[in-house]
C-alpha cells in the first residue's frame, strides 16, 4: 500500500445474509485497479466494518474514501461512518456515489462530511478526481462531478455521454476474492442454490417520473454485448459456482435482438434467470423470442405496471407507450410461454382530494384483482408512492405544491420513517391519510394470503390451501380491515416472506 491507497466502503443494505455480489462498488474498483492501491469494506459481510475500516486508516497508507450510497438501509452505515472518518481522519477525502449521493447531492455536498459526489458512472470521473488530487491538479472540467467551492456554493459539472460498456475494465473478481471468497456472494434464491448478481447496461432510454433512475441517466441506456455478458457470466461460473442469475440492471430487455442473442448463448448451460424490464418494450418482442428466453431458463420478469389506469399513466410520462389493457393482456402472454410476470404497483399518487385518492386506490385493488383472474400466476408487488427528485416534471411539481419536503440534512435521514420512506413502504407524504395507508397495507396481507408468493419454496402445499381458505371471504368481499388472523399464520406459521424485487438492496 502506499499514500494514495484508496478505501472503498459498501454499506450494509440487507440484514438476513441476503447479500450479493457487490458490482457497484466492484465498478469502482475496477475503474482505479492498475492505478492506484485500493481495499474493499463490505458492511453485508461484517459484523460491524467500522473497527476494519479504522485500522485501515489508521495505517496511514490512505488517502480516499469511496463509498457507494443508495437510498435506504445503507444511510444507516454510510452517514454515521462517513462522520467518523471526517472527524477521526480530516485529511481524508471522501468521495460518495450511487442514487442517494446523486439525488440527494444538496444535502450530501451540504454537509461537512463528503467532500465529493460522483454523479452517475464513475468509470472516468473517480480514476480523474483521484489523479487531480494527488497530483494537485485543477478538478473543475471533470465530467460527473459535484463539489462544493471555497466560497460554499455547490457546483454540478456536465454528465459524460454513457461510454460502450464492452470497453470498461472487467470486475476484479480475482481480487475481491482477497477480501472476501467470491463463492460466498451467491446466495440461494428461488432460481437456484448459487445465484449470481450481475450488470450487464445501465441507465433506462425511458423517463419516468417517479424513477430514480432518470435525473441520474437521463434516458439514456448503454449495455454490454451478449458475448461479453455470457463471457462474464462464464468466468463466474467456472471460478467460484452458479446456477442461477439475476441481472440487476435498470431495464436488461431494451435490445429484442441481445436478448435473443443471450438466451442462444446460455441456453445449454441450465442456468434459470431474472430481469426487469418494460411491459411495452418486451410485449413488442416475438412469439419466437419469448419461446426462446423460456427455453434458455428464463423464469420470471420483473415489470412496473405501476397503475391501471391510463391517466395516471400518462401523468408519470408512462401513458402513449403503455395502458391498463396492455398490462392485463401480458400478463396473459407471459401465462402462455411459461414466465411469471412480476408486476409492481404503485398506489397512492397525489390527487385533486382525499375523496380523489381513495378512489383511486380502490380502482387499482380491482384493477390488480383482475389481472390476478387473468393469470393467477402473476407476483403483485405493491408500493406505496415515494417522492423522487426528477425536478421539472409535472408529478414533481404537484407534490411540491401539496407541501412535500425532503430532509433538509444529511442526519435527518437517518431516522427510521427515512429510511422506510425510500423503501418506499412508509411514506410521508401529505396527500395520503393512516385510512388510506391501512386500505393499501391490508390489501397486501389479504392478496399475499389468497396467493402466497412462488419465490418462497419453504411454503407447502398445506400452508398454501389454509391461508387461501382463510382469506377468500376478505378477498372475495372486498373487507380487508384488521386481518389479524392472516399475519398472525404468516409470521408465525408460515414465517412467511412477501415477494419483493429480487435482489433489492443488495448493494
């Protein structure tokens, strides 16, 4: 190690060992590897990582910090530790990216503990920031930077166009293995006993505007070639095990002929497989290409239906590309090849009235219960609606005007209700009532009851039959106040999970 040795830091985002390959961080990493000295300090892995990520420091031999930050869970380790460093070590500089350190930039910059934010792929900007400071060169012109000047004001310089992603450096998984044995991130899912997390693009060429993912991209999409993601997947594979793979990109089905392209090449190696992407984009795909993916070990698809209704559609800049009919009408085509459609909802959009938003939450418990009459076999995964910071758009502006606030400090969000909020579980948002909030959480109990998620392989046969005779008559009458009874058998009977994205939060 020397002076300039640089500590990467990936915050705890799950507390059941349901971690997964860190790529994110691994990125990062791979962006400096060759460059400069560098660790890696996975807070999933450690019981606490701040006694190791002390004694690194304390060695002297470090000059950065990197931590990648998104929203949630991993705030409760990245704020308080990143505290410590600029306290304990001030000649330190730490750099923070992912989601949260983009969208929330304000707040980061604001507070006197990051001195940097990486504002979207750092491939280019972090190895340039690093080379600046160390050589005491100017940063100013560095693409995907926010700093704030000496005389306080925050500034955000321009974004670099997405680089070809078949040109990146490839994860040093060799050299992660140091730090922690490779084989330990592949984790059972319902796919298979080793399951492998990987990025084969970023970004989503669609612009959402409840999507995170849009200030930090700005619709715009690059992804790895098939080979090369086939390639990847192939040295896991052979180095350290996998049976199963989950891509964690944004959107993985953007390009019909990559897919295709992929299920041809994976298609002998009996590897089930996950993604998320678009109900319009992939219902454009053919007949063949479906058959072609099912027959390569695709399992499930996860797919943001968002809403039954087509105004609303249209009011998150989703309507014209996709509509109430489509979504029901896929749910069927993916019955037909063999796919579970993993469809997430998200209900409690502001409206003109609290009598407004009931409403509309009533039509989309309809709306879901039709789709699930169509295909049974469709996962419902239901959000209640969590602000994002996509300024400008008109959704955005409506919340505002209801009197929606983010935390004003970093250490505000901290606290719990925070944290659930960008879970997007327990949301603070003016518009929405404890009534309307309850409707939407005991709808969740009573659909999950009639049809128990199929990732969760430890429930029976037995368990499946009593919770659905249990919960007809709430579903059937539409009486889903107070259902006691249905979470007192999940808990502690069932000990039962509800489905959720696989791999959330797993970075």
């Amino acid at each position: 190690m020397n002076k300039n040795s640089v500590l990467l830091f990936n915050p705890r985002a799950v507390s059941n060992k349901n971690y997964r390959i860190p790529n994110s961080i691994l990125q990062v990493a791979a962006s400096i590897d060759g460059l400069y000295d560098w660790v890696i300090v996975d807070g999933n892995r450690e019981e606490d990582p701040w006694p190791k990520i002390k004694k690194y420091l304390e060695s002297g031999d470090f000059n950065y910090f990197g931590c990648t930050v998104m929203p949630g869970p991993q705030l409760k380790q990245a704020i308080p530790i990143t505290n410590k460093i600029k306290e304990l070590f001030p000649n330190i500089t730490n750099i923070w990216g992912g989601y949260f350190a983009s969208n929330q930039y304000k707040v980061a910059i604001g507070s006197k503990a990051v001195d940097f934010v990486i504002n979207g792929p750092g491939d280019h900007a972090f190895p340039e920031l690093l080379n600046a400071l160390t050589n005491n060169l100017p940063f100013e012109f560095i693409q995907n930077l926010i700093y704030k000047t000496i005389d306080g004001e925050i500034v955000s310089t321009s974004k670099k166009t997405l680089v070809d992603q078949d040109s990146l450096t490839r994860l040093p998984y060799q050299k992660l293995n140091e730090f922690y044995p490779v084989e330990g991130y592949l984790r059972p899912t319902h796919l298979g006993n080793q399951t492998i997390a990987y990025h084969s693009s970023l970004g989503c060429p669609f612009s959402c505007s409840f999507c995170a993912v849009v200030p930090i991209y700005e619709a715009k999409w690059k992804a790895k070639s098939a080979q090369t993601v086939y390639d990847d997947i192939m040295l896991i594979k052979e180095n350290y095990g996998g049976d199963a793979i989950e891509f964690h990109d944004n959107n993985f089905f953007v390009s019909q002929k990559r897919t295709v392209k992929f299920s041809e090449l994976i298609k002998d190696h009996n590897m089930a497989w996950w993604g998320e992407g678009r109900i319009d984009t992939i219902d454009k795909y053919s007949d063949a290409s479906l058959k072609a993916m099912q027959e390569a070990g695709c399992k499930m698809i996860f797919l943001g239906a968002e809403s039954g209704s087509d105004d609303i559609l249209s009011s998150i800049d989703k309507g014209g590309k996709q509509t109430g009919e489509q979504i029901k009408s896929f749910a069927k085509r993916m019955k037909d090849f063999g796919m579970v459609p993993e469809y997430s909802f998200v209900l409690g959009f502001p409206g003109k009235d609290d009598e407004t938003v009931m409403r509309q939450i009533n039509k989309e418990i309809d709306f879901i219960k039709q789709v699930k009459e169509i295909n049974p076999d469709t996962e419902i995964i239901i959000y209640l609606y969590s602000p994002v910071p996509t300024e400008g758009s008109e959704l955005y502006e409506t919340i505002v005007n209801a009197g929606f606030k983010f935390p004003q400090t970093l250490d505000d969000w901290l606290s719990p209700s925070w944290e659930n909020f960008d879970l997007r579980k327990n949301p603070l948002t003016p518009w929405l009532t404890p009534q309307m909030v309850d409707k939407v959480k005991n709808f969740d109990t009573v659909i999950n009851a009639q049809y128990p998620t199929s990732t969760d392989a430890k429930i029976t046969t037995l368990q499946k039959k009593v919770m659905k005779a249990a919960s007809s008559w709430r579903y059937k009458t539409n009486i889903f106040s107070y259902p006691y009874e249905l979470k007192a058998l999940q808990k502690y009977w069932l000990r039962y999970r509800q489905p959720e994205i696989e791999g959330f939060a797993s970075e």
